[in-house]
C-alpha cells in the first residue's frame, strides 16, 4: 500500500512576515524578527521563500480540487483529535449560566472553550471551527469541540483576507464574525501577547467589527491576572515545521503558544518527523510533479520536521519558562498535572487521512500538550 | 453513458484543465431582492427519498437542529391522510430490501408504517420463459436449520411509506422544520452578495416559491436560501437542471403494467405457513418479464414489462380476459403467448383468452413453481408506465446534491429503483452528520464528495445489471445467447455461494 504524508502548504506562521506599520521593536523584544518594511529578502530568505510560496498559493486556497486539497481533507481529523483530548481531560472552565464547571457531571457540556488558531492561513481550521460556534451562547454545545469563540491569527495580509472574505460565504459564520465572536487578526503570536488582556484586537489591522462580545473572549484567571490575553485553547496545525531557524526557534515558539494558554488548556497542533519514511513521501513522492505529487512543490523542508520526543521535551521547556514570573522561575513544579498526547496519521489515496496509532514516525501526527491547573 | 464522476476523474485531469471539466454553471442573480429566509436543507419534492432524508435528518441528535424545509407540489395532507380498504391495494408498490427497512427502522419510520399492509417474501422463483432454465433465491443457505426463513424483500405501498415518513417528521416536531405543500419552485437563482451589511449569498441558490393549491404554506414570491439544496424531484428534476448537470440514458421502448391482482389459494399450502414467494418469468418474446410480488390477505402486485403495443392491448382487455393473460404468461410457451397477444377481443367473444387458456393449459407441461392463479383483478388498478434508463453525469454541485429518480432511473426488473434511492439518502444524510459534526459546510463539494463517491458507482453497478439482465432476455428464440444465460443461471442456482454472493450484492 502506498502511503503518502504531507503537512500543509506552508503559509503559517512565516515568522518573520511583520507587518508593514507594525514597529520593529515589538518583534526583536520578543526575540523574533521583524521589519518594518515588506521587503523580507533582508531579514530572512526562509521566510521570504515561504512567503512567495503561499502567496501563489493564496487564490486558490479555498478550491476544493486545488493545491490546498490534501489540508481541506485533514481537517475533520483535527477536530476529532480535539475532542479526544476534551473527552480524556477537559480544562476547568467557569461556568457558564446554569452550567456546571464540570462539564463531566452535565450530560450535555455547554459552548464554552476559547479557542486561538495561531497561523491559520486562509482560515481552514479556524472557519469550520467558528461554524460549530452556537448561536444562543446558552445553548448546549453542538459538537465535541464545544467552542464559545475563535481567535485566529496570521502575519500574512494576504492570507487574512482571502479568509476574512471566505467567511462572509456563510452566514453563519459571517454573523459571529460580525458578533466578534470569531476573529481573524492579521499580527503575529508576540504582538498578540503583547497586547493588553481587555483587548485582543491589536496590530495595525484590527477586526473590521471589534464588538462588545469581543470581552467575552479575554479569559480571566483566578489569581495572578496575566497581562495578556489567554485561551483554553490554543490550536497549532501544520505550523511548527514552518518555523524560520534562523530567526528564532521552535523552543522559543512553544514557550509563547503556552503563554497564550489558560491553566488547564490544551495546545494542540500537528506536524510531521523527520524520519526516512516522511522524507522519501513527504520530499520526493508529495512532492513530485504531477501525476503522483499532491503538494505543490517546495511546501516542506526536511530538515524543519519534528520528531515527537522533540516536539514533548520543547513544550515541557516552554511550560517551564511559561510559569517564568518577573521575580521566579517555573520550574519543575510548572510540569505538575500536565498531558502528553501524540497520535500519528496517514494519508491512503482513495481513503482520505486516517489516525493510525503508533505512526507517529512515519510522517504527520497530531500532538497536544495540557498545561497543569 | 458517462459513468464517471468528477471526483473519479480527478485524479486522471491535470491540474490547469481542471476548470474547464468544472462544467460553467448556473445563471446569474438578476435583481437584489429582499433578503430570503436562510434554511440548512432545502429539498424539493415530498417522495420517498425526499422525505426520507428529511426523516433521517429530524431523527439524528447531530442533524435535528437544523433548519430544513420541504417543497412538494402536491397536497401533503391527502397523503397524510391517506387510507385504502383492508384488501384494496394501491398498484404503485416497492419492494424494500433488508437494508432499505433497516434504514426505516433505524430513523424511526417504520414504526409508523402500516403493518397490516405490508407483506414479507422469504423465496423468489426466477425462470426463463425460453429455455425453462430457473434459479430461487431465498436465504436458507446462509441460514441455520430451524431458525425462521430470512426475508428476502418486504412490499409495500408507496402511499403507505410516504404517509408513514410524513408521520415520522411530524413526530420529530416543528420546530426548525417547513414543509411547503402545495407550492412549486417558480425558479431558481443564485443570491446576491448583500456588502457590507450581511454575508456573501452569490453562491447560494435561491428558491422562488409559488403557491399551486388553496392551501399552500407559501406566500406569493417568497424566496427561502439554500444551504444545500436536495433534488429528490424526479426524473425531469429542476434542481439538476438549475445546477447544469447533464443526465444520460435512453428510453427502454417498453413499458410496465401494473395491477393489484386477487389469488386463488395454492393447490399445497406454504411450508412453513408463512412462507410467501416472489414469482418473475422472462419472455424474451414480449418484451421483458412478468413479476408477481405478495401483498397481504392473499393478494399479489403485477408489473409485466412489455412493449408499448402488448401494454395498450393488455390495458385494453376486459378484466377476465386480462386475467387469463396474467395467467398465461407464468404458464404457456412464447409461442402460445405470441398468439394470445394478437387474439382479437371483439365484445361477442368475451370469453376466447379464458377459452385459449384453458385449451392451452391442457397441452403444457406447467413447471412446479408457477405461482396460484389469479382470479380477480382490483378494478382501476391497472395502468401502466415507461421504462427508462437515466444517469446523472454527477449527483453534486456546489450546495447542490442529487437523490433518487432525480439522480438515477432504472430497469425495474430487479425491484431496485426505490432501494438505490433509499440507499442514497441514508449515505446523504450520513455525509450530512459528519459534515456537522466535523464543522464542515454541508453545502460544500468537500462534504458532498463522500456521498457521492459512496453512492454513484453502487448506483451504476447496479442500474447496469438490470440493463444487462434486460438486454440478455430480450433475445428470443434458441440461439447462443439464450443457451449461455441459461447455462448462467443453472450454474449459478446450484453453487450457494456464487447465489449468497449476488443476493448480498442486489441487497446493497
């Protein structure tokens, strides 16, 4: 049988894709790089190569039988591993309106999971998962994912708007988008922290309608009130392995995606190993020209792969450093009741993708980790 | 015929030609109206397969909160209030497969399905009227000794199922649910975009509805939006004609009579005394084959494939004369047949078919399984109806799918037609549950493609071999055809597992 892996056309989180207006200073305080012009072939030619990439790509992004297929195909599995994750250890939420704050004991769990999507492209994920936002916040949730509101991010201008624009085909959707209730903002992971709590529509391309609803969204936490916002969920899909070396590291880049995290929340995300296997199908056989390729050349590199133990030993670092305070360090105690959770998957042509346990080495797999209470 | 879908195709089309297989679609919005009422699931038609996906769509925890309307152009409320005397039977009648009841059941239909009316066979008796060559197909090789005989199909009344899925819906309640009766779609077009001020509806089909009786749901020019609109509308359907999708196919020059026929008891009753069985005889110089399919109290459904000459003679006769006829065709040879059809029917001679019969009879060696006598025929209850074959060159479209008659019409020969498209809405509503559940758009190609990968080559399989088994028993005579697909089904009848396999593969 023949087994073809891939990960998604690169466009996620290009690191050093800033904005124009954005000031430099914000980005190398946070340690990544930034330009204040759109001129990337002066700071990174990684990202520059990535950022061309994708932006041939953009038109075509939402077209069912385009380049984009293959991820259009994944993204149901990435719903059902959320919900595996929600049905082994769900984060403690605070009730909402006659619900209980353990959705275990309520046979049907209220809607009320925050969610950020951090570098979500022209909106795959973050759009099928604003879909299963309901519209009456106090009805029970719809689906395992149980979302009460999305926030979704991407340096890229270009990809903000081919998602801002797909939005509006749905009613739906295009209702919370304009509720605030789902939001696409087009800044980087760093500004986003860097923004005040009360407000999670920073940059120089704020929401075409920052409403009131947008509050509901910024979670409070019960003691020590971070200065930024924080989510209980925060999702990653195909976007570590896109990640610029030269300009920061998927270290660094963990460690700020558990920051966004709320205690007891998942970080969930998919990638792929650098294995032989994933290199002969994600390099030469995803890659090769049509007929037998699925993905437009040039999306991977192998070398930016992640092997899972990788992957774990960089979020339990970042869950560390993200318990960091001004004046203590986290420490091992910042490890206490946290998960580990790592499901491979493969794409059969003809079948689609399928969760295969224990495939993990083989090519793409989904990974999440849950932050301690 | 094209048999292959887009989908199948897509693999073979490279990608910058891609555009030009998406076939140009649907004409533009021409004025920006009022915005319409926004529903989940449209379909358009009130038969089975449209009101089974509804069933199924109001049964399913995860579908039952959308929003979805019905339009049928017909009075709704004469088929909800629908009934017939105890031994009176309607002639449109289906016979259910085990996996098209247990859809019924497990979407809560069956229950409301009136069971008096409803009769199970457990044997089916299939022979060439050429050569004698026979097979039966019933279920007791796959079955255990002494355990009771698997059905192999269940008749019922069209009007029974579709008043017994109307009741099912309204069961599920109102809420979220429309049902247009007496109203047809006056157009469809496709929205507009509404700026700033609400979401994109230029993809989105938009329905016009007319009001067509008194008691029409619809006012006049109201308009609802689509999510994914459903033609369950037949073989001449709008929907597929709004979403620019060709059909194929050819009329068979044949067409079906029908009839409700009273039996006389059989010479040896059943064993065990339940036991009813399906009769189908080919004549292969007639045109087709004549089928005799159990109701309850004794009764049997007739549909005789014939060319259009014999069904307007056969509809011409009087009922005594009919009758004979009926009997005939399980009993005598081609050439007796052939004869019989071309008796002349001038009313002084009332009784020359029974006469024919009778005589006939005498010199025939009349094989075991011929089924009892028909002795009474239901007046009014003969019609007839042509046969055609029909393929939809592809069920989807963006927020467009296609079910039933609309998608597919086949050769009746196998009892198939209503099955395929019960088989389609229960894949439909399936690809319907994931798609909410997985946060997918249930209008969008991504979604659809399952079902119509799960469906169209199940569908072609099939609709193909009944055009096969039609075009091999048209050949009459002795020649090599009629040898070989006499020599198939005597091979066939005596390996039991060459027969489990085509009777697992005809119940879908």
């Amino acid at each position: 049988m023949s087994l073809i892996r891939i990960s998604k056309i690169p466009s996620r989180a290009i690191r050093a894709a800033s904005t124009a207006t954005r000031p430099a200073g914000r980005g190398s305080q946070t340690g990544f790089t930034c330009s204040t012009t759109r001129n990337h072939s002066t700071t990174s030619s990684v990202s520059a190569d990535e950022l061309s990439h994708f932006s041939a790509l953009a038109s075509s992004w939402w077209d069912p039988m385009g380049p984009s297929r293959i991820l259009h195909l994944m993204n149901p599995l990435r719903h059902e591993f959320i919900a595996s994750c929600l049905a082994e250890s769900p984060p403690p939420t605070t009730p909402v309106a006659g619900a209980t704050g353990t959705p275990s004991s309520s046979p049907p769990p209220p809607a009320n999971l925050h969610y950020l999507d951090i570098g979500c492209g022209g909106g795959i994920f973050a759009e099928s998962l604003a879909r299963t936002i309901p519209l009456d916040p106090s009805a029970p949730a719809p689906t395992a994912t149980r979302a009460a509101s999305m926030t979704a991010v991407d340096p890229s201008t270009m990809l903000i708007q081919v998602a801002r624009e797909h939005a509006r085909l749905d009613p739906t959707v295009d209702t919370h988008l304009r509720s605030g209730k789902f939001k696409y903002l087009n800044t980087t992971l760093e500004d986003l922290l860097a923004s005040p709590s009360s407000s999670t529509s920073p940059g120089p391309a704020p929401a075409p309608a920052p409403a009131p609803a947008s509050s509901s969204s910024t979670p409070s936490t019960s003691n020590t009130v971070p200065s930024h916002p924080q989510f209980d969920m925060v999702t990653l899909f195909e976007v570590i392995e896109h990640i610029d070396p030269q300009t920061t590291t998927p270290q660094t880049f963990l460690s700020h995606c558990l920051r966004a995290l709320k205690p007891g929340g998942w970080l969930i995300g998919s990638t792929i190993s650098r294995t032989f296997p994933s290199w002969l199908l994600n390099q030469v056989i995803a890659e090769a020209p049509w007929p037998i390729g699925v993905v437009p050349r040039g999306t991977h590199e192998w070398s930016k792969f992640v092997n899972p133990p990788e992957l774990q030993a960089w979020a339990q670092e970042g869950l560390m450093r993200a318990a960091d305070s001004a004046t203590t360090r986290g420490g091992a105690s910042a490890l206490e009741g946290t998960r580990w959770k790592c499901m491979g998957t493969i794409y059969v042509p003809g079948l689609g993708w399928k969760m295969v346990s224990g495939s993990e080495s083989w090519g793409n797999y989904f990974w999440a980790v849950k932050k301690g209470v | 015929m094209r048999l292959l879908t887009q989908p199948t195709l897509r693999a073979y089309v490279c990608p910058s030609c891609r555009h030009g297989v998406i076939s140009g679609r649907r004409r533009l919005a021409t004025q920006a109206g009022p915005t319409p009422d926004i529903y989940d699931v449209v379909c358009v038609g009130g038969g089975p397969a449209g009101l089974g996906l509804l069933a199924a769509l109001r049964a399913s925890p995860v579908t039952s909160k959308l929003k979805v309307a019905l339009i049928e152009s017909q009075d709704l409320n004469k088929a909800r209030s629908w009934t017939m005397d105890s031994n009176q039977f309607s002639n449109r009648v289906s016979s259910l497969t085990p996996s098209s009841k247990a859809f019924l059941e497990r979407i809560g239909a069956w229950e409301h399905i009136e069971q008096e009316r409803v009769q199970d066979y457990q044997e089916m008796q299939v022979w060439d009227g050429e050569s004698g060559s026979r097979i039966s197909f019933d279920w007791t090789m796959d079955t255990p000794a002494f355990e009771e005989m698997r059905t192999v199909a269940t008749m019922t009344e069209n009007s029974n199922l579709v008043r017994g899925l109307l009741k099912r819906i309204a069961a599920s309640g109102d809420e979220n649910l429309k049902l247009f009766s007496n109203t047809t779609v006056a157009g469809i077009e496709n929205g507009v975009d509404l700026g700033p001020q609400g979401p994109d509806l230029s993809a989105w089909p938009i329905l016009s509805l007319k009001p067509s009786g008194p008691t029409s749901e619809a006012q006049a020019s109201s308009q609802i939006a689509a999510r994914l609109l459903i033609g369950a509308d037949g073989i001449n359907s709008p929907v597929r004609s709004f979403a620019d999708i060709p059909t194929n196919g050819w009329d068979y020059n044949r067409h079906g009579v029908v009839a409700t026929l009273a039996l006389a008891d059989p010479d040896t009753p059943p064993f065990p005394p339940y036991l009813r069985t399906a009769y189908q005889r080919f004549l292969p110089s007639l045109g087709g084959p004549i089928a005799l399919l159990p109701l309850p109290n004794n009764h049997a459904t007739l549909v005789w494939s014939t060319t259009p000459e014999h069904a307007a003679y056969l509809k011409s006769l009087p009922s005594s004369a009919f009758l004979a006829m009926v009997n005939a065709a399980f009993r005598l040879s081609m050439t007796d047949l052939k004869f019989m059809m071309d008796v002349k029917t001038p009313s002084s001679e009332q009784t020359s078919h029974e006469d024919e019969l009778s005589w006939r009879v005498q010199h025939t060696p009349i094989p075991a399984q011929v089924p009892p006598m028909a002795n009474a025929v239901q007046s009014g209850s003969i019609a007839s109806f042509p046969l055609r074959f029909r393929h939809a060159a592809q069920y989807i479209s963006p927020r467009v799918a296609l079910v039933g008659d609309a998608a597919h019409v086949i050769h009746p020969l196998a009892g198939q037609g209503l099955n395929l498209g019960i088989g389609d809405v229960a894949s439909l509503s399936q690809t319907i549950e994931y798609a909410v559940s997985h946060g997918m758009d249930i209008g969008d190609l991504l979604t659809l493609e399952r079902y119509s990968s799960e469906r169209y080559l199940t569908n072609a399989k099939i609709g193909g071999a009944c055009d096969l088994l039609h075009k091999m028993y048209n050949v009459p005579g002795q020649g090599p055809v009629t040898w070989a697909r006499s020599f198939g089904l005597d091979v066939i009848d005596k390996l039991p597992f060459v027969k489990s396999f085509l009777m697992k593969n005809a119940q879908g």
